[in-house]
C-alpha cells in the first residue's frame, strides 16, 4: 500500500474551518478558447500519467498507521473539472476575486484531492486553468511536476490513447493496520540500518551531530515570541489573492550587479513588499519583525515527479528595517548563508523523517491542539511563509495553446494572514499573494510592492549605481 508519510498526513491534520491546505496554480492561456469537454478529454488521457489524481485518502482505524492511497472506485471527472465565467470585463481585479472564491473552498476527502476551473471571461482574449491541489498529496516541485504531465512541449491538440483502468479493491481495516504495522517495522529497521554506517564512520558521525545539535540551537534562536504585527493573528475561512509578474532577466542583472544569488534577490523584494504594506497601515517596519519560513526542498532530481511532500525550511527574519535597497540584498545574502551553514534545514528534515516512526494518533492528537490554541491565542513564532518554486523554462502548450501565465497560491493558516508563493516559468517570475479575506484585504499593495522593488533595483543596475559585491557573495544560483 501506499502510506502518506507523517509530513503529508500533517497537511490534512492542519485543516479545520478556518483552514484549507491546498496549493494552486493558474494557468493563463492564449487562443480559441476550449471546451469542457476538450478539457475533459485532455485529462482523462493523461490520468494515467497521475495515477494519483484517481487515489482518495483510506485513514487506518483508530489511526493506528498512517493514512494509504486508495483507488476511489467511484471516480468520476464530472467531479473534479468545472467551469467559472468573470465578470465584464474580465481584468485583474476580476480574475483576483474569483481566485479567492475559488480558494475559499476545501477538497472534499471522499473524493480525490483536486479539482479543476475552466475560466472564460476573460481581458484580451485569454482564458485559464486553475488546478487546485491538496498539499497532502504535493509539495510546490511535485505538483509543477504533476501539472507538466498534463500539458505538452509542443503545441499540438492530438491526445494518446489512454490504457484502461480498472480500481483496485479497497482493503479491509485487518489489512490497513497489518500494512501499517509492517510499515513502521520496515521504517524502524531501516533507521537501525544506519547504526553499523555510523560506527564505521565515527568522524563522520560526530559532525552530522555537531550539526544537528548546532542546528537544533538555531531554530530555538528563532522561536522566541515577536513584537505583534498586523500581518499576525487568527483568520476566518475566506481568502483574497493578489498576483504580479518579474522579468528573470531584471533579477539576473541585479544579482551580477549587486551579488548575490536569485533567491536573494526574491527574499529581499518579498523583504520590501512587507515593509511597504507595513507602512501603509501606518506601523513601523523598524520596529516589527517579519519572520517567515523559507521551506527548501530535499527532493533528489530522480523523485521529481514523486506525488508526495519531500520539504525542509527555515525561518528567518525577513529584513524590513531600512530604505537602502542594496544593503537589504546584501543582508539578505550574508544571513541566508548562515542560516543555511548553521543546518536549521537538516533539524526540521531529520524530525519529519523521526515522525514517521511516532504512532499517527499521538501526532494526531499534538497537531489538533496546537491549531485550538493558535486559533484562540494565536502563535507570535511565525509571521507569514514564502514559497520559491523553479518551474519549466521552456513554453508548455495545452490542446495547441500557449502557456502564457502561471500564476501561484500557497495556504495559509492560524496565525499567519498572509503568504506568498514565487514560481518562474519561461524566462518570468510570477508571484501571489494569499490573505485572509477579514483581515489582510490588501495583499495587492504586497504584490505590487515585490515587483516594484526589482523594478527599482534594476533601475539603480541601468543608471550604473554598481556597489562591489559582498565578498561572500555566491553569484551561482
């Protein structure tokens, strides 16, 4: 059976009223617009390229092992693809509101975990896809990887014939909590299996220690409670979106400019997007701290496709004090390098790897009051999350239209208000920015702010203002 690891159980854990863990992207399309049933017919020939997009959750009684993949025997696609119409006449404003709508709403559980829009409506002729996926079932790499297999490389409207398919039975309880058992059994010898590895090595052993331990310091540095913002505290269900768009060029140029790698340059623009929303809410950035967890993939090149979440992260202080644009990127670059060399990453990594080993019910029963006591105390670690996801650079097409747009969302959840998601795509950067709808109305003025400001370091790199690169500065990246 196909077991959900504890990392991607935690994502369904995480839900409750106020909260829906799915991640999306909307694709933007240009030409004739299609048909649902053109739509239909493109994904029901490539299903069998994800075959989980027919699997539902099976939780295991009494939660005694992880939850497993199922194929749902009930299947059906009229479920899953839909179509939504904007309002004349069809611009940003529009597009952004149905996005909230839209993301306002869970998955249901009985049903595979996505769903699809056809979007028609819209400005200039375009129309769009928004595929809605539960983050149980992928992480940002995973689900771009999931999203690629539905589009093609070339622009042609001929689809494969698809094999049949037939659902697998789904097992009895006797059967889940036997494979759940063997489960963990094979993940405790397989953990046992690195004790001959580490006694052979003994030098090797004694620095990954070192380092877990240095790490292990660090994130404790970084839990200590901030002073109250607004972007902080408990959320209702509705959401609202905001998106805006990079040229990768005016980023490439500013880190051969200024140093620094790519990611620095997105860190320090989302930076200066939280230091512009603050003020215009009348607070003081100087004052406040934004901390936000930068997740980092440990997903090996051959997993890429793997429907699952392989993630790691770190939080780090995102550096809204200060005017000079420049000094934020080389404070960006000089603190990422040391939070990276100080293995916060390898820590938060190591224990989502020792949670598959902890029965389910007691994360289980953690997680639920956790989320109680951050719903009605909130929780003053975590400001906000700040996703960075590299896409195809290559145009992808569907039924022979070009992939023009792919624009992100990232949930978020108690206690943090808003999140942003970067993904690149053919030679652009596209940002969104989610917010709780009662609370964080003006993501826009967040997204605005983040384009505007590699705009303006791009603007200092064409005026010839050129400072010399930190000396540690990392141009790769």
């Amino acid at each position: 059976m196909d077991r959900l690891s504890a990392l991607d159980n935690e994502f369904l854990l995480l839900e409750d009223d106020q909260v829906q863990m799915h991640i999306a992207g909307a694709c933007v399309f240009d030409g004739r617009l299609p048909g649902l049933d053109e739509l239909r017919s493109l994904v029901h020939a490539k299903l069998h390229l994800i075959p989980r997009y027919r699997q539902r959750i099976q939780r295991v009684p009494f939660d005694l092992g992880r939850p497993v993949w199922v194929d749902d025997p009930h299947f059906d696609l009229a479920h899953h693809l839909h179509r939504a119409a904007l309002p004349s006449p069809g611009g940003r404003a529009e597009f952004c509101a149905l996005m909230g709508e839209l993301m306002s709403d869970r998955l249901d559980r009985d049903r595979p975990l996505w769903r699809a829009w056809l979007v028609e409506g819209m400005e200039d002729g375009r129309w769009a896809i928004v595929f809605q996926v539960h983050h149980a079932m992928v992480d940002g790499i995973a689900g771009v990887a999931l999203l690629s297999a539905l589009l093609d490389l070339t622009p042609t409207d001929d689809l494969p014939v698809p094999p049949a398919w037939e659902p697998s039975p789904i097992p009895g309880a006797t059967a889940l909590i036997g494979d759940a058992w063997s489960g963990l059994a094979g993940d405790l010898v397989g953990w046992g299996r690195g004790v001959p590895t580490a006694a052979l090595h003994p030098v090797r052993t004694i620095r990954w220690v070192f380092g877990e331990a240095q790490g292990g310091m660090g994130v404790v540095r970084h839990l200590t409670p901030t002073p109250a913002a607004s972007v902080e505290g408990s959320i209702g269900s509705e959401r609202v979106w905001a998106y805006a768009d990079i040229a990768l060029d005016d980023i490439a140029a500013v880190r051969h400019a200024f140093g620094g790698t790519v990611n620095d340059v997105i860190v320090t623009a989302v930076a200066e997007g939280y230091r512009a929303l603050l003020l215009s809410r009348g607070e003081d950035p100087d004052r406040l701290v934004v901390r936000s967890l930068l997740p980092v993939s440990t997903r090996r090149a051959d997993t890429r496709g793997v429907p699952d979440n392989r993630v790691s992260g770190l939080l780090y202080e995102l550096p809204v004090a200060g005017d000079d644009p420049v000094a934020r990127l080389h404070r960006v670059h000089r603190e990422l390098v040391d939070l990276k060399a100080g293995h916060t990453a390898e820590v938060a990594a190591t224990v989502a790897a020792l949670s598959d080993l902890v029965l389910p019910a007691a994360i289980s029963v953690g997680t639920r009051m956790a989320m109680r006591s951050a719903h009605r105390l909130g929780q003053p670690v975590l400001s906000t999350v700040t996703t960075n996801v590299p896409g195809p650079q290559v145009p992808l097409w569907c039924l022979g239209r070009q992939l023009l747009e792919y624009r992100p969302y990232v949930p978020i959840t108690h206690g943090v208000r808003i999140g942003t998601a970067v993904l690149s795509y053919n030679g652009r950067l596209f940002v969104g920015c989610t917010g709780d709808a009662g609370t964080a109305p003006d993501v826009d003025v967040l997204a605005s702010a983040i384009s505007a400001s590699v705009d303006a370091l791009a603007t200092l790199v064409d005026d010839g203002r050129v400072d010399q690169p930190d000396p540690r500065a990392c141009i790769a990246g």
